[in-house]
C-alpha cells in the first residue's frame, strides 16, 4: 500500500425532503447574497426545483441567476461566458442542480471566474488553480458522482481536459433518490456504466498489499450489478434508486482509491471519443472499458484473474488464465448490454478509423505522455485499443 493523504470535506444531505435546506445551506457561504444557478435541461422545472429554489431564496434575500444552458460534454465556452457574467454581477457562490455537466462546469466557473485570463489555461497546465468560489450541489442524476469529487472535466473542441483540486469539493451536496425516479431508461443505464468505469480504473493497479480495498471495490460492483438489475424490472423504486445514487459517489469521491495507484488510461481514451464524435461519456465507457482489459489483460492478467474470481466466481483453479479472463470481460459486456449500451464503435455509428492515430496521439500529446499506469498506453496502444472497440 502507499501513502496517501485522503481530506474530502463534502456535507452530505441525503434522501426525501433534503432539498428544502437548499436555502438555509446557500445562506452559509453566500456572504453577498448573490448567486449563480446551473442547471440542464426540462428537469430543474419538470421536478419542481425551479419553484423550490426561488421560494427558498427569496425567504433570504438570496438574489440569483439561473443560467440553463449546459449540455453534456460541458463547453469551454459556456465556462468563458459564465465567468464573465459571475464577476459582472459579483456572484460569490454557485449552486449546481442537475448530474456531472451541470456540476463539472459550475466547478471551472468557481476557478475561472477569479482569474484574469482564460480558464483554459488551468486545463492545459499553464495556469494552477489557488483560489475558487464556493459551491453547491442538488443533485438530479446518479453517474459521474461529481457531487463529492475533486474533478472537472470541460471540453475545447476535440480536446476534452481536466483539472484536479480539493479547492472545488462541493461545499455541500443535497441528493434526494426521488429526483432520480423518472430518469430515462437509457439515461439510467449511461449513468451505472459510468459509475462501475470508476470503479474498474480503480481496481485495475499495479501496487501490491491493498486487499482491503480490492475487496471494498469487488462489494461495490457486486451491489451495484445487483441493484442495477432489480432497477430495471423496478424503474420507479425508491429504495433501489436510493442505493444508485449513493453507489455513484461511493465510487468516486476517492475513498475507494487510498493506498493505491488507479489507472484512467480508459477514461483518457473515451474523452477523445466523445470529443471527436460527441458520444455519450458512460456509453462511450462500455465500449472503451472491455477493449481496454482485452488488450491490457494479455500484458498484466494477474488482476483480472483475481476479479474473475471474485466478482462472477469463476473456479481459476479449474480453468486457465486466459479462460477466465474471457469470462470477466463477456460478463462486463453482457453487464453493459443490459443496461442498454452498445458494445461497438460501429455501433455508436462510427464507421471509419480514419481518426484513430490523431486522436491517439492527441492523448498521448505525441507520446510525450503516455496516459495509464496499470500499463502505459502510447498512441500505437490506443490505436490498437480503439481497433478492438470497433
């Protein structure tokens, strides 16, 4: 195991009626009273958080801005307007209702916003983030579990980029599972993709003696795999969607990683992905995630075996290592399948390779920095990762 430092300061209010403290929270780090609300889409009306918040704010003088124009795949460009708009109307606190986009962006507002040139340069490393405005999390989807990371991940065309700082953990996250239930099914399956891919660039790591954590991760997945079954015939079910939504910032609010090295090489790979042909970040994980084991696998097997094992029981004193690492993998696929993910890049209507090697080396900034650490990926390893995805 290695040494790590573990500081993750989130308030966590969770479950039915929580979203009424959304005022009185905001209140608490709002010092000048004016704020700025993120959201996405119909569901900040649809749910009722639109009325729930202007009720709660007005009953303290809170003044805010809504602003509803996030997409997935977050834009830099939405992040430069915003900025612009926070130091304009001297907001000081931002509040995030809705899943990862919303969340990830009021994160880049809360550095960008107080820093004179383009928030860009904290992505591509020419800027280091010192400072940034609170924020706020209600919570409307169970997938990036963004609302208890240190992480932001923002788009600039084809580069897809993030920024990493304890500065923007949320000051306080609300998640009600109810804001859950109506959740599209493709949109819940895109959700629990992207939660296990957390988990797995967890589990896959070359460093020895972190069997408390190997088995903590393996429980998760189990559960996770379990619940998101029962979900699927119980779409509507509280308590299911309960477990889901907390299964997303199990995963993801570094807990699962301490002593450990994790590796990303998938998630780095995806971002190209979804930057190039705009995919759906979850569902593009599905399909990135089993190439990647297919092809990492042969190199490193032990750790697949040992999850091979563990997770789907497979008997490794019986069958060999190459067996059990084929059913590990068409497990996971047939995981993925369930939730209704594509299994293909073809699939998610890419028919050519003819962007494969820029996108590799864009990854690799021309293999000056190969990405992973369970093994170093260089463009020609992601090109061929990519193969086997198509």
């Amino acid at each position: 195991m290695q040494n790590f430092n573990y500081y993750n300061p989130a308030d966590i209010y969770f479950g039915k009626g929580q979203e009424e403290l959304v005022g009185k929270l905001t209140s608490q780090y709002s010092k000048k009273k004016k704020v700025l609300v993120l959201y996405s889409g119909d569901y900040y009306n649809f749910l009722g958080i639109s009325k729930l918040v202007d009720n709660r704010f007005k009953e303290l003088n809170i003044e805010f801005t809504e602003c509803g124009e996030v997409v997935p795949n977050p834009q830099i460009s939405l992040v430069r307007k915003l900025c612009t708009l926070v130091r304009e109307k001297e907001i000081d606190f931002i509040l995030a209702v809705g899943g990862g986009s919303v969340i990830d962006t009021a994160k880049a507002v809360s550095f960008g916003a107080l820093y004179n040139g383009d928030p860009w340069d904290f992505f591509t490393g020419e800027a280091v983030v010192k400072e940034a405005l609170p924020i706020g999390v209600l919570s409307t989807a169970a997938s990036s579990g963004s609302e208890m990371s240190n992480a932001t991940i923002i788009d600039n065309a084809n580069y897809k980029l993030g920024v990493e700082t304890s500065l923007i953990i949320p000051k306080f996250t609300i998640m009600n599972p109810v804001y859950t239930q109506k959740i599209p099914v493709y949109q819940t399956g895109v959700g629990i993709a992207d939660i296990m891919s957390h988990m797995l660039e967890r589990y896959f790591t070359l460093v020895k003696d972190v069997d408390l954590t190997d088995r903590l991760l393996e429980s998760v997945m189990a559960s996770l795999m379990i619940t998101a079954k029962k979900l699927l015939k119980d779409p509507e079910n509280y308590q299911l969607r309960a477990e889901i939504m907390w299964s997303a910032v199990t995963a993801h609010n570094n807990f699962l990683e301490c002593g450990r090295e994790p590796d990303w090489a998938s998630h780095r790979i995806e971002h190209e992905i979804s930057a190039e042909y705009g995919v759906v970040h979850g569902e593009g994980m599905a399909v990135i995630m089993p190439a990647w084991m297919t092809y990492t696998s042969e190199i490193f097997p032990d750790k697949f075996v040992q999850l091979a094992g563990r997770l789907f029981d497979v008997d490794t004193d019986k069958v060999s290592q190459t067996e059990a690492i084929k059913i590990l993998i068409e497990k996971f696929r047939e995981f993925f399948k369930l939730l209704g993910m594509r299994n293909s890049l073809r699939e998610l209507g890419i028919d050519n390779k003819d962007r494969f090697e820029e996108m590799a080396k864009r990854a690799t900034h021309n293999d000056e920095a190969p990405v992973g650490h369970y093994k170093k990926l260089y463009a020609a390893d992601i090109v061929e990762i990519l193969n086997r995805a198509f």
